[in-house]
C-alpha cells in the first residue's frame, strides 16, 4: 500500500482517512501513484474538520482543538 501521509514533523490526527486505506492491494512499482491527496475527517464524513478548517495531513496536527492522538 501507498504511503497516504507525507512526511511531517508532526503525528498526524487518527481521524483523518484516506481512500487508500481501503484499496487492498499489492504494491506494483510499474504504476505511477495517483497522489489524489482526498482526505476526510471521520467525525464529520467530509474534507472540512469540525473545526471548520480543511483535513488534510499538514492541518490535522497537535493543538488543532478536535486532534485525537
């Protein structure tokens, strides 16, 4: 499986998911990957946090008020 997060200093919130999660799938290094980047927060099923700012790896971080670890 792709790696969905880049790498960041940070621990990324266990809320944020990513469509790559689900594809069950040997790795084939002939297929370029698609870094879609789509991610959604599980509490609110969509790509806004409830927060009211976007999920995504670099926002969903330490300090952000809905961040679960």
């Amino acid at each position: 499986m792709l790696d969905p997060l880049p790498k960041l200093a940070h621990q990324v919130c266990h809320c944020l998911k990513w469509k790559g999660l689900y594809i069950e799938s040997k790795h084939d290094p002939t297929v370029q990957p698609s870094n879609d980047r789509l991610y959604w927060c599980v509490h609110t099923q969509t790509c806004i946090g409830p927060d009211n700012r976007i999920a995504e790896p670099e926002n969903c971080a330490p300090g952000r008020d809905c961040y679960e670890d």
